[in-house]
C-alpha cells in the first residue's frame, strides 16, 4: 500500500473504498425479493391478510380520501409513504365505498412491535418525572421535557372541568365552555381517544403507517344512541379496520354511547394538547380515566395479542375526543391513531388511541380583520421607521459632506493583496458567494463583493473561477463579473465557462469544488455569503492546497468553523458593510452609520431591559404600574 | 440597453419591495388584492427559479461537452459527469412514469406489481379489473359544491371507463399462485389464493422495471453513499481545523483552548470522575464541576457572543435590504454600487 500509494492518497483512497464498498451493498437489496416478503410482518399486526376484496366494492376515490387526510395530519399522506414507512406497513386503506359525502375521517397509526419498543425505550429514558405526584392521576413518567400540557381532571358531565395546577411547566388549561347537552353529546366522537399524538408530536406520525378510509356521516341524534353511526362504529364494523382496532387500539367491540360516557362516576381526563406541530392539528381530548390499569373485557387484551411483546401490552384506556368548540350541525373531521400511552400507567406503556378534532386551521398570525395595520407587528413597524429615520440622518450628514470614518476591515483590505499573491504564485482565484438563491441577502452580499474582488482580478488577468450551487446566482454572477472585465478593459481574459454551475445539492456541490479546487490549486479561496455544514470542508480543502482564504457569513452557526479555517474571516455585519467600504459613496456609508447609530439604541434598550427586568423580577419596585409598565415593556421587546 | 439592464430592474425592484412591506403589515382581509399579492409574489420567485434550473443544466452540459471536444486537461472528469448526468437523467425521467397504459393491461396477462414500498416486484396475473362508479363521484362532487368539484364534475366523462382498482394474483417463479394461511371466523387456518386490489401504476412491464431499478441502484446504490461519504468526512476536518484552532500561540488562543477543553470534556462522561477529582481541592473545589463549567460557558459568555453576532447580522442584513429597495446598492446588477 505504502508504494502504491502516496502518503496524502491514503486517506482519500480508504474513503472511496469504503464509499465503493457502500454502494454495492444496497444492491444486494434492491435485488427483487420473494413476493411479498413484507408478509410476516403484516400478518403480526393482524391486517397483513387483506381478503380479497369483494366485486363492487372498489369504488371509493382514494384522491379525495387523501386529499382529507392531510388536511388531518400534520404532513401529507404522501410524504408518510415516500419518506416514513417502513416497507412492510399496510397501504392506504381508501378502498371501501363511501357514502356520497364524506364528512369525517378516519386514520390509525399503526407501529410495529420494534418502532414501539424502541420508543418506549426512548420515552423512558428521556421524559422527566411531574414534579408532584398528584392526587388521583396517574403520574406520567414520560413525559417529554418540551411538552406543555395540563391534564386536567374532568368530571364528566355537564359541570366544566375544574383546573389542577400541577406546578412550573404545566400551563392551566382554560376551561371549556359549556355546551347544551345536545351539543355536547354530539361533540363526543364516538371512539377511543388518546393524545398520543400530543406526547410524540410529528415523530408519531412519522414512525407510524396511516390509513385513510371514509366514514359515513353520523345520523340523526336519539336519547341514548348518539353518532350511531359515527366514526368508530363505523370503522369497528368493517371488517379488515375492526381487527386491528381490537387488536391495537384497545378499542372495545361495543362501544357505549357518547352519552354513556358522561356518567358521572366515571372519571375522564381532558388533555389539551397546545403543541401541534403543524398548527393544523389541534387536538383536544379527553380521556376516560376509569379502570385504566385493566383491559377491558371486550377490548384489548393479553390473549388477544399473541405475538404482540406482552411487555408491550399494557393497559389501555376507554377515551372520547371532545370538540367543545364545534357546532353540533358541522361536519367534523376526525383523526384516529393509535400509538403508546405514556401517561396512564406510570411503567407499563400502553397502546391507546388518538382521535381527534381539527377545528378549522387558524391564521398563523392574527391579521385583525380588516384593520388597517396588523396590531400585532405594529412594534416592528416603529423599529423599521426608527431604523429608517437613523439612517436617513446618516445619510443627509454624509451628503453634507461631514467626514464619517469606517474603522478598517482586516477580511475586505485582504483581498486585493490575496489576488496579487495569486497572481505572483500564477495561479488562480476562487470565489463561492454561497449555496443559497438569489432571494438571500447574503448572496446579493456576497455577488456584491464577488464584483469588486473580480476587477481586481481582471486587472492582473488572473484566471477568476466561481463555480455555483444555484443557476439563477450563476447567471447574476456571469453578469457582474463580465461588467467588472469590461470596466477594466480586458474583456479578452473574460471566461464565461469558468463560472460554472454545478449542483444543487449540498454536499455534490462540495465534492465538486473540492475537485476544482485539487485539480487547479487557487492560491486564494474567498468565500462570501450563505454557508452550512459545507464550510469546514471547503475551507479545510482550500488550506491544503495552501491557498490564502477570506471568508464571510451570517449564519452564526458557521463562523467558527471558518475562524478556525481560513485567515480573515467577515462576521456578520461586516459581510454587508464591504459594498460601502469599497465604494466609499456617501450614501453607502451613511447607511452604515445609521445601522451603528441603530445599534446603540439597541444597546440602550438592551441595558434599560435589564434594569427594569432586575426591579421587576427582584421586588424592588413593587408598585403595580411600574410591574405592568416592566411586562409590557418586555412584552413588546419581544 | 441601460434602461432594461438598469433602470427597470431598479424600478421593479422598488414596487415589488413597496408593495410587500405595505401587505406584510396591513391588516386587510386575505382576499383583498394587497394580501393576494404577498400570497402571490413568492410562488412567482420559484417559478423563474424553477426556469434557471433549465438554465444551470444547459451551462453544465455544454461546459463539459466542449471540454471533452477540446480534450482539455483533466476532461476524463468531464465524461463522468456527463455520463453520469444522462444516466440519472433518463433513469429518474422514466422510474416513475413508464407505466402501461391502462387500457393495455389485459386480464389475465403476466406482469410485474411493484410493491407498496416502491423497493421491488414480484410476479402477478390480472385477474379482474374495477372501474369506477362515475355516477356516484359526480353526484359527490355535485354534492360537495364548492367551484372546483363542480367544474370537474362538469368535465367528467360519464361514457369513459376509469379504472379504480386491479385484482392480481402474486405468482411464484413457475407462474403458480401464490398461495396464503388465513384464519376463518373459527380461528382455523386455511390456504387461500393470494389476491390483493392494486392501483394501475403499480402494474409495470419488464421496460417499468429495468427503469425503476436503475434509478434505484444510482439514486440509493451510488448518490446516497457519495453523499454520507462527503458528509463524513466532516469529522475529520473538524479534527484537523481544531488542531490548528487551538495551538497556544497567544493570550487570547490559550484561553480558547482552555474553553474548548473544558467544553468537550464537560461533553464526556470523564467529566464527573475528574469533576470528582478536583471537588478534593480544598476551598475552591466544589466550584470546579466541569459540567457545570461547560453550562456557563455556553449559556452565559457563548450565547451572549452569538446574540450580538446575530443582532449585528440582522440590521446589517436590514441595511442592505433598504439600499437595494432604494437603488442605492446596485452592484448585484453589475457595475458600481
């Protein structure tokens, strides 16, 4: 090895070996399989036998019913199927006949017996204890540290819920409003219901399969059969969906009216779950506490679950979603899932099951109906007239003809003299202004500097090489540069081939820069504008080829790594200040100054914060207006 | 010239800017022209964008083909690339979508299902073929009301067939059904057919899955390693960039090496047995938890770094939004700024 290869070689060659050695191994699975090899696994959970489907039967519009389920789920049924299944997970349903309006659906989650295991294990370790046990609930080991929920002890019933404060950390949940009987009673969705879904917040539905079907709408209310025909009833009569529910969501063959669950000796848990994901779901649950610690008799089951991990059985729990919120006559959609229950029994997990509501999806920000200012941005609004008012002053002083001094900038004075070391060394230049698009500032800032930095290279004719993650910055750039050529004259050293578009893709784009980089050995890499994890490998090839390198960014995150790597770094603010500091236009550089006048405000409020803060929070002004002048204070600061 | 390649751009620039500021703080109703236009206005960036892509593939093709034409130094890389190129290309292109055509799917003939995975095929006979009930998806469509289901309910072909479903038996490797252990209602086990109802694009001919495996082996075989491969090599970059970080050379220097000391070690199990270690150290010890250190440090004088970094950062970047909306920075246009 030592005599084929040189000693820098190694590393690289034990690289692509391994590299090789990667590639082949996938085709050993991509080999076709016996048919159906996912057969086993299906059959474990009870609904790997699909019975051949009826005639007649196929006529539901899987479209629609997918359409639906991702107006549920806090991502789309595609992306579940193309980015999160496992291969041996069932289809999407779709396949039964709906009535001709579908007004609610239903989707379970289905987890095999390792992603389970594996997230209990994960649950257990990770999820703190309550900070007290409290009286009658059960304590929820598992909590994860970033979920904010309040379990609230409702009894069911008429009475709104009565709030327990279970410490720092657990936000007192509002009490619903109350609802006419009639409405409430059909708010119930008939089915089991956990909020899972909350505990594992997108990760559950990313490790879990779905499957969509319809149901029917639910008919007429009567006194004791409400939703009749509602969403579980439904489900639990067909024949391939009642299997797994049994066997899975613990859902019981007969489940008792909405109205029955209101009896007033059972107990139920509402769990508000504030922390969608998406901002889509909202799920609002309750869930039926009683006998939580014991199978029901006609649901889940030990011995119903053979080849289920008896571990992993658990207890489960008779549970209803409440949509308080939803007028009776709507149509309410509805998401089923099942998944694990941390919070009921504090070891043993159980496999409980999620519905829930999606009310309509509220705006992300609250526009304020028709006002005429959104109330909400107003403080941005004065902070951008401010800023504009900073530098228009700036600006008008500079225009005044006052002298306004920029301090020196160790990264932009480097340039030219890093172009002149390449031009003596006969070698070339390198510039990459990032991999972002066009619509970042820091690319615009970085094209900014590349002009500057390839007139200077124009007036040595020192070959100027710019390859691009992005066409539309690779078409801007050919632009800037054959204008800096031209402004010095030397259209003829011009070569458009030597800004190149290469990749999109991240880590393509590196490996091909560092092609270029090896093959044509710059003396001087500068590397202004947006960078990821790419940083460190381009800096650190360029330092092997012993190039002199200037760099620049505002992601906070990378500036290390190029402090670390390259010889003069631009951070941050410094990126956008090199337009003005090359320029030196009185316009330019009073808008420099009115970001550092901008800047001493900042540190003004920064300072005042701090001081009122500190009164506030250390009870030396306790007076109730200073108190509330210090949460507004901080309120809008924020 | 000037006026298209300076001017208008300047102009637009100053509209478009205007225009998004005004709708990002007004409070209007989302149907309101000014709301449609910020919904709008981006969605119109990722078309050109989508357009450059066109663009950037020109430009790399053309660039290698004339490098391997000149026989420039080195245009054995140039053959890969293109070779590579194409061969994605055309494997991507065609992975998904050749597909027979639906109405040549032929009951009883032999083809292969791709599975739900989308990973492999196996052998299948059609046995049956559903259609839909088109009357029943228009008289949802007719029900459901809204502008866009009575259009399409409007355009729907109540003469055309569409399949819905097709009902195929897996076979084994001599063309025999495959056959499967279900329970009846009893709990015994009996053999049955296995039959299951796929959609037509799962249904491919030998030309659908030469196609799909390619795809598969360059996009998973050869793509995905190259990729972790670079990625990877982070870790050692990370060494080596450390190694030169951190060689004392100053004040200044060995107090960052002694920061970042502390830091990985606070990182490491190690920590709490040295931590144990030094709480013997009298007086000063029980200050010396190294995890607690390595908090401090990130929570108090690092954030506090960064916070500044990004406050700078983003008036800076809010400076250079402002000139280019005013036309005072111009340089990204070509020319003096």
């Amino acid at each position: 090895m030592n005599v084929v290869l040189r000693h820098n070689m190694r590393i690289p060659a034990i690289a692509l070996i391994l590299a090789f050695i990667a590639s082949i191994s996938p085709l050993m699975v991509i080999a076709p399989k016996p048919v159906l090899g996912a057969e086993p696994m299906l059959e474990q959970f009870g609904i790997g036998e699909p019975p051949p489907p009826p005639e007649g039967v196929h006529k539901t519009v899987s479209k629609t019913a997918r359409r639906a389920a991702s107006s549920v789920l806090p991502i789309s049924f595609d992306r579940i199927f193309e980015e999160m299944l496992p291969d041996s997970f069932i289809e999407v349903s779709a396949q039964k006949i709906a009535p001709a309006d579908v007004d609610a659906l239903y989707i379970s989650f289905e987890q095999t017996p390792e992603i389970l295991s594996e997230n209990i294990e994960m649950g257990k370790k990770s999820m703190p204890m309550l900070p007290e046990p409290v009286e009658g609930i059960p304590q929820p080991k598992n909590l994860p540290p970033s979920y904010t929920t309040s379990i609230v002890k409702h009894s069911p019933g008429i009475k709104p819920p009565p709030v327990v404060d279970l410490g720092e950390g657990y936000v007192p949940v509002p009490t619903p409003p109350t609802i006419e009987l009639e409405e409430e009673a059909d708010a119930w969705v008939s089915g089991a219901v956990h909020h899972a879904d909350g505990i594992y917040g997108g990760s559950f539905s990313h490790s879990c399969c779905s499957r969509a079907s319809y149901v029917p709408p639910p008919v007429e209310l009567s006194n004791n059969e409400l939703r009749e025909k509602a969403v579980v009833n439904n489900l639990r009569h067909r024949p391939e969906t009642s299997a797994t529910y049994r066997r899975y969501s613990g859902m019981v063959p007969e489940l008792p009216p909405a109205v029955d669950l209101r009896q007033p000796e059972e107990d139920v848990w509402a769990v508000y779950d504030n922390d969608s994901v998406s901002g889509e779901l909202e799920m609002t649950a309750a869930v039926k506490a009683a006998e939580m610690a014991v199978c029901n008799d006609q649901g889940i089951a030990n011995e119903n679950l053979p080849e289920f991990p008896q571990s992993l059985s658990g207890t489960v729990s008779e549970t209803a979603a409440n949509t308080v919120n939803e007028p009776a006559s709507s149509h309410v959609k509805t998401a089923v899932g099942t998944a694990m229950d941390h919070t009921v029994a504090a070891s043993v997990p159980a496999v409980a099951t999620v519905a829930a509501t999606s009310p309509q999806p509220k705006p992300a920000v609250n526009t304020g109906g028709t006002s005429f200012i959104v109330p909400e941005r107003v403080p941005v609004l004065i902070i951008l007239i401010v800023f504009c008012a900073c530098i228009w002053h700036a600006v008008s002083k500079a225009r005044r003809g006052e002298a306004l001094f920029i301090r020196k900038i160790s990264g932009l004075s480097a340039l030219e003299d890093a172009v002149g070391r390449a031009t003596e060394m006969g070698r070339g230049v390198l510039y990459i202004p990032g991999i972002a698009d066009m619509d970042d500032i820091q690319t615009i800032a970085g094209v900014t500097i590349m002009g500057h930095v390839a007139k200077t290279a124009a007036e040595y004719e020192t070959p100027f090489y710019n390859p691009m993650a992005r066409s539309f910055v690779m078409s801007v750039a050919q632009e800037v540069v054959k204008q800096a050529y031209l402004e010095k004259g030397k259209m003829d050293a011009y070569r458009p081939d030597r800004i190149t578009y290469l990749t999109d893709d991240q880590f393509g784009f590196v490996s091909g820069v560092a092609g270029l980089m090896t093959r044509e050995k710059p003396a001087a890499c500068f590397y202004f504008g947006t960078f990821y994890a790419e940083s460190l490998i381009l800096a650190e090839t360029g330092n092997s080829v012993g190039a002199i390198q200037v760099s620049g960014t505002a992601e906070a995150s990378q500036i290390p790594f190029f402090v670390a790597a390259c010889d003069y770094t631009l951070i941050g603010e410094e990126l956008y200040a090199a337009s003005a500091y090359f320029s030196k236009n009185p316009r330019e550089i009073g808008t420099l100054k009115g970001q550092d006048l901008m800047k001493v405000l900042i540190i003004f409020s920064i300072i005042f914060a701090t001081i009122v803060v500190t009164l506030k929070e250390g009870q030396f002004i306790a007076s109730p207006g200073f108190v509330n002048f210090a949460e507004r204070f901080m309120h809008y600061l924020k | 010239m000037l006026f298209i390649k300076r001017t208008l751009p300047l102009f637009v620039t100053f509209v478009v800017g205007t225009l998004m500021i005004i709708a990002f703080f007004s409070g209007a109703s989302p149907d309101s022209p000014i709301k449609r236009i910020e919904s709008t206005l981006p969605r119109w960036t990722q078309i050109v964008m989508a357009f450059t892509m066109v663009l950037g593939s020109l430009n790399l093709v053309l660039i290698n083909l004339r490098k391997v034409n000149r026989k420039v130094p080195g245009y054995g890389y140039s053959i890969v690339l293109l070779v590579g190129f194409f061969a994605m290309a055309i494997a991507g292109l065609f992975a998904g979508s050749w597909r027979i055509a639906e109405k040549n799917i032929k009951v009883g003939g032999v083809y292969r299902c791709l599975d739900q995975s989308g990973r492999s095929f196996s052998k299948v006979m059609v046995i049956g073929i559903d259609y839909l009930d088109l009357e029943a998806e228009k008289a949802a469509l007719l029900k459901a009301g809204d502008p866009a289901s009575l259009e399409t309910a409007a355009g729907l072909d109540m003469n055309a067939k569409v399949v819905d479903r097709i009902r195929v038996a897996y076979l084994d490797k001599d063309d025999k059904v495959l056959k499967r252990t279900v329970k009846d209602e009893k709990g015994r086990e009996k053999e049955v057919d296995y039959i299951e109802a796929v959609t037509s694009d799962r249904i491919k001919g030998i030309c659908g899955v030469l196609m799909h495996d390619s795809q598969r082996i360059l996009y998973k075989g050869v793509f995905a390693n190259a990729q972790a491969t670079m990625f990877s090599l982070l870790a050692f970059f990370v060494a080596s960039a450390s190694f030169r970080a951190f060689r004392i050379k100053s004040k200044e220097s060995a107090l960052l090496m002694l920061s970042a000391f502390i830091v990985m070690l606070g990182n490491i199990p190690l920590a709490n047995t040295v931590s144990m270690w030094l709480m013997k150290i009298p007086v000063i010890g029980k200050f010396l938890d190294i995890v607690t250190i390595k908090e401090w440090l990130l929570a108090y004088p690092s954030s506090a770094a960064q916070t500044a970094i990004i406050i700078g950062a983003t008036l800076g970047s809010m400076t250079a939004s402002l000139k280019i909306l005013l036309g005072i920075e111009r340089s990204h246009l070509g020319g003096e700024g």
